[in-house]
C-alpha cells in the first residue's frame, strides 16, 4: 500500500492555486462561472444553444429522449457530419484557410484547405459509393496519420457509413478481430508508414488480418512509402488510392443522417478478454465534439491547434478531426515520433506552425521532463496561449514542468477527463474562469452531472470513491455494437440509474475532482487503454503457456508498465530467451503498446479457495510493498516465494 498511498498524500498536499490571468478571461469565449448555473438549471436548452449553432437539414423535434440507459439526442433532427466539418465553411471566408496541416516524419509536409479538403472528400466519398458502399456499410480504416485518414473519416460520414478506424500500431490479429467483429465491407490502409525512420508494414499486416477476414470486399490503398515496402497488389481485391480518385467525380451530395444514426464504431479495451466496438451516433456527438473544442481549448479563428493524438483513439477522432473542423479551426496533425529526428521534434513543429494551442499526453510530458529543458528552449515556443493534457492522471511535477517549460508560466492547462465512451471531454477547467490546482481535472464541463460515490452509491461530499455520471450527455455512447446487453451490464449496472467510469476519483473541500486511476482490470500504459485479460489471452496463446496473471505496475514514466506472471506447461523449463519469446508473441497477437515489460515464471499463481487470481497481491509483488493479507489465499506460500523471485529478479 505505501507507494500508492504516497502519491495520492502528495495529491491531497498540493495547495498551489493559479487564477486565470486577466488578459486571457478578458477575451475568452466563456468569462464568467455563471455558465454553470445556466447550464444546470436546464441542461437540455444549454445543450440546445450549441446545437442552433451547426447546420442541420432538419430541426429536432426533442433534444433528448431518456430512458436509462438510453439516450436519444435532438430527435428528429437530420444533420450531416461532413457537411459540418467542412460544407459550411467554403462560402465563406474560410474558403482558402489551412483545414489540416500535415507534418508528415521525414519532414514532408502538406497544407490542406478546407477548399481541398471538401474536393477530396467529395472525391473520396464519390469512390466509395462506386464501389458499393451504401448507407450503414462499416469501414475499416487502418492507416499512418496523414491527411488521407481524415478524408476518409469524413468521407464515410458524408455518405453515412460508419468507419471503424483501427490504430496503425495494433496486429494483424487485432486488425482481423475488429474487421469480424463489425463485417466491414471495405478496408483502407497504405503501403506503409514511418516511424522513427523505419516502415511499418500496414499493407502487410492487412493482408494477413485478411486471411480469415471475408467481410472485406476490396481493400484500398494509400501510397505513402513507395518503395521503401516491398508490398504485393491482390488482383480484383486490392485498389490504388490514387488511381480511384483520378476520375471521381467533383461532388457527392451528403446524406441527409438522422441524429440517431451512426456515425463510428471505435473498439476500446474492456475488462474481458474481447475488445467493444464503442457505437457513436451522429447529431449529439457533433455537439459535444463542438461545444467542448471550442469551449475547453477557447478555440478562435486564428488558432493553429495542435492535438497529438493518433486518430486510432478517440482523442484524434474528437480532436483532431470532429471538434476543430466543426469549428472551422486549423488543425495539425503529425505523422511521426516525439524523438526523430531529434528530442525537439514537438517543439520544432511548434515554432514552424506558430501553433497556440497544443494537446498531448502526460506520458509524453513526463519523458519530455526526463530529457531535460534543452530541448525546448531551442525554440520559439511563445505563439503558445493554452496547453492541454489527456489519456491518465497527470503528476503535480509534470504539471509544473509544463506550465514552466513550455508553456512560459503564462499559459493555462486544462486537464481533460473523458474516455472513447464519453466521446467528449467531460471533466476539465474552463481556461478563462477556472482557478487551476495542479493535477486537478477540475470540475464538470457545465451540463455534466458527475459524482463521487461509494460502493453503495451513496455520493461522497469530501473524499475518495468511484466516479459516476448521473445524468446522459449528447456524445455519450449508444451502445457496444453488436452487444447491447453488455452496454447495459458493462456501465449501468454497477450502480442503479448511473454511468460507472470505472475510474477512481477524489473530491475536495472545493469542489474539485481529482482522479485516481482505474479501478478495474484496465490498465493505463502510456496513455493507451490495455485490458489485462487481453494481454493473458494472447500469453495462454503461446503453445508453453498454461496460466498467465497480468498487472499494471506504477511506472514512472509511463504510468503503468505491464507485468506478467506466467505458469509454464509441465514439460516445458523457463528461461531467459522464452521471455523474448512472450514478449514476442504478445506483440504479434495485440501489437507493442501490450508487450509486457516484466514474465515472471512461477509454479503457481496466487488464488483465493475460490479460484480467483489475486491480482492486488501481485501488484503488492511488482511495486515492492509489504505483503497484505494473505488470508483468503488458498495456498499463501506462493506468494511468499514469488516475492523472493521477484526481488531476486530486480536485485
Ligand atoms: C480520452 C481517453 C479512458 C481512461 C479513463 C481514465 C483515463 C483519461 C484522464 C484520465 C486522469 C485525465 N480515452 N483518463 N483522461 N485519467 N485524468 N485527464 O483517454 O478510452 O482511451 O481512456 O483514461 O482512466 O477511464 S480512453
């Protein structure tokens, strides 16, 4: 228990208080506090005045329909994304502004107006209907971030067919898995990408996902590498982006959308073993997107806006892609790693842009806190005016670090709280009126009703317990697709008539959030969501495997690293290249983020008479604290003697 008990004293110690300064309130879109009350005394005619500020084809009849645990937002309503996105912009003066600015690795870069992006979406869109692709058709889309990822998605949503975009670091297995789990019929991907010089293999990958994948009709490709991938073409399956779009025609009429229809399927990890296809529709979550990029970042004309989420997550779906264009907005978007060329790679692109607002993760702060200042003062970071962080709880020190080094003491952050199925930020300062506390998300965004409560329920005034949402918001999620008792099971019944995050969080005597981390079997390693059954699953894969154990153990750097305790087959003897061997095969079945960082092999795992594995005791284990009670154990020896091997091990 020490450790964890330690970082939460030095959360609840912190008293550093930093009131928005005068010149940003001054000019930010929201002032004054009263906005929260506004919102709560009626969230649906709040949430209704950033509706009024899209376009739709049709009005609502009702914003919101409830039945718990459904929710139906501006029904009636007909609206189109794309159309939103970017339509709306061109007779404007926006015509001929920057829409996506593209930093691709090697260096090459593309600046993308919203003029060229509504030609090659409408092109694009043109494409997939020529190839059959109607309304409510899914479509897999695994590509590096480039430009092409987001005309995609925006060509998707202009036709109405749902895309299932799956993050170019996952395996062929995963690839294949969420290609069945939705029946896409189409799958675009590229020859490649680049990462830290090296290609990674995305046409290769596709195209053993699609051993075993008969949905997929035709499989379109982007060139992005050329040569640098030796990449086989399959006739009749396999298309060149490029050729497609030679003769497509220049327009595609938008499909008129219900709100309720959908617009993505994102798969996330969950506690089981099987990853959900988190379902979005399309009216509310425009909304939401739009509401919280513009209020949250104090998003203005002029801004260059920076998120450096891949559009894999649902960070890059919300904040990349929806939220800025939607907004009319300048987005950046950057193909390659923080450190290649060099460790001033962020903030190189930062001086060349001129970016004001920059969004990212506090595992990527924390490394930037370990290489040191030099990288930043290389360059000019002044045209910075509001930072953000996102995907884990932030430290108190990477926060300052932030707010010193790269953000000159002058610039707000707002720690975002939100999850893939939240699809919007839920908890976070507003920069021109919340007083920020350093690693506090704050407070609900106005209209949000989040609470604190204990195992029964009960909401706690001051202290810590699990974070619920009491009431529905436009972008929540509708469903898992394909399952919708599990979205019942999954996140309505923890806890009657509300939402279970499965997130810790603590509340303070003002009011404020602090959040603690999952409390189930996710982990969080690097900002990436990995469940731990998934991670055993692909251990008890491997022919030597008989049992597999999996934690998330605290990391400095990465929040969590995963350790993974393994019980060999009985013919089989552990040894060091066996370790490589798991490593490997974790990697082949999920891809890199999952690969365990520690395989202990042990005779046996920690189990309560009951069968279950103590996985608290192995965490004890990993994060070297004092063994707890053992009690309930079937055989507490083991643990005992996995302790020894395990501090052998580190020693
Ligand atoms: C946006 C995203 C969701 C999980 C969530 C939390 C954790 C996200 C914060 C955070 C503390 C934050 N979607 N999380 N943001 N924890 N402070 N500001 O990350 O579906 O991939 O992950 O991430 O545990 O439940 S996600």
């Amino acid at each position: 228990m020490a450790k964890e008990a330690k970082t939460i004293l030095d959360l609840l110690k912190e008293k550093r208080v930093f009131s928005p300064r005068k010149d940003f309130s001054e000019n930010a879109h929201v002032k004054s506090e009263s906005v929260y009350k506004k919102a709560s005394r009626s969230r649906e005619a709040f949430w209704e005045g950033f509706a009024k500020e899209l376009d739709w084809y049709k009005k609502w009849r009702k914003v919101l329909d409830w039945k718990t645990p459904h929710s139906k937002w501006f029904v009636g309503g007909k609206i189109n994304i794309s159309y939103n996105c970017i339509d709306r912009h061109i007779n404007t003066a926006r015509k001929n502004k920057a829409a996506i600015i593209w930093e691709g690795e090697p260096g090459d870069s593309r600046v993308i107006t919203y003029w060229d992006l509504y030609r090659e979406v409408n092109k694009f869109a043109n494409v997939l209907k020529k190839l059959g692709v109607k309304k409510g058709d899914r479509i897999t889309i695994y590509l590096p971030m480039i430009p092409e990822a987001a005309v995609a998605m925006l060509a998707c949503a202009r036709i109405g067919a749902p895309h299932s975009v799956v993050f170019g670091g996952f395996s062929a297995d995963s690839l294949r898995d969420r290609i069945n789990d939705s029946q896409a019929k189409i799958l675009i991907t590229s020859d490649g990408g680049f990462r830290r010089g090296s290609v990674v293999p995305l046409k290769k990958n596709a195209d053993e996902a699609l051993f075993g994948a008969a949905s997929i009709e035709k499989v379109i490709v982007v060139k992005r590498v050329g040569e640098k991938a030796q990449i086989e073409m399959k006739e009749k399956r396999d298309l060149w982006w490029h050729e497609l779009m030679e003769n497509a025609p220049q327009y595609c009429e938008p499909e008129k959308m219900d709100s309720e229809d959908m617009l993505y399927i994102l798969y996330t990890s969950g506690t089981t073993g099987k990853p959900k296809g988190i379902v979005h529709t399309t009216g509310g979550y425009l909304v939401g997107v739009y509401a919280t990029t513009k209020w949250v970042f104090d998003l203005k004309e002029e801004d260059t806006f920076w998120c450096t989420a891949d559009i894999g997550w649902v960070t890059g779906h919300s904040y990349i892609v929806y939220g800025p264009l939607a907004n009319g907005a300048t987005s950046l978007m950057y193909e390659g790693a923080p450190d290649y060329p060099d460790r001033d790679r962020f903030w190189e692109i930062v001086e060349k842009y001129g970016v004001n607002i920059f969004y990212t993760a506090p595992t990527a702060i924390r490394v930037f806190m370990k290489w040191g200042e030099e990288y930043p003062r290389k360059h000019d970071l002044s045209t910075l005016r509001l930072l953000g962080s996102v995907g884990e709880p932030i430290n108190p020190e990477a926060w300052m670090w932030y707010y010193v080094n790269i953000g000159n003491k002058k610039c707000p952050i707002v720690d975002t709280w939100w999850q893939t199925e939240t699809g919007m930020i839920l908890i976070t300062p507003l920069p021109g009126v919340t007083k920020l506390k350093p690693a506090s998300a704050t407070k609900p965004f106005p209209g949000i009703e989040a609470d604190v409560v204990d195992e029964n329920g009960k909401s706690i005034e001051v202290g810590a317990g699990y974070l619920v949402l009491k009431s529905p918001w436009p972008a929540m999620l509708r469903t898992i697709y394909g399952d919708p008792e599990r979205y019942v099971q999954q996140y309505w019944s923890r806890f009657p008539n509300m939402y279970f995050t499965g997130d810790g969080a603590k509340r303070d005597k003002d009011g404020y959030l602090w959040l603690l981390g999952r409390v189930d079997d996710v982990m969080n390693v690097a900002g990436h969501r990995v469940s731990t059954m998934e991670v055993e699953s692909a251990l008890v894969d491997h022919p030597s495997v008989a049992e597999a154990a999996v934690i998330g153990k605290t990391d400095e750097l990465k929040g969590q690293a995963i350790s993974a305790f393994v019980t060999l087959k009985e013919s089989i003897k552990s040894n060091s290249g066996l370790v490589d061997e798991l490593k490997k095969h974790v990697t082949k079945k999920i891809g890199a983020i999952a690969r365990p960082d520690d395989i202990i092999f042990t005779a046996e795992l920690p189990k309560t008479r009951s069968g279950k594995i103590m996985r608290r005791l192995l965490r004890d284990i990993a994060e070297g604290r004092a063994l707890g009670d053992t009690t309930t154990l079937a055989d507490p020896t083991i643990v005992r003697q996995l302790k020894d091997k395990y501090e052998d091990k580190e020693g």
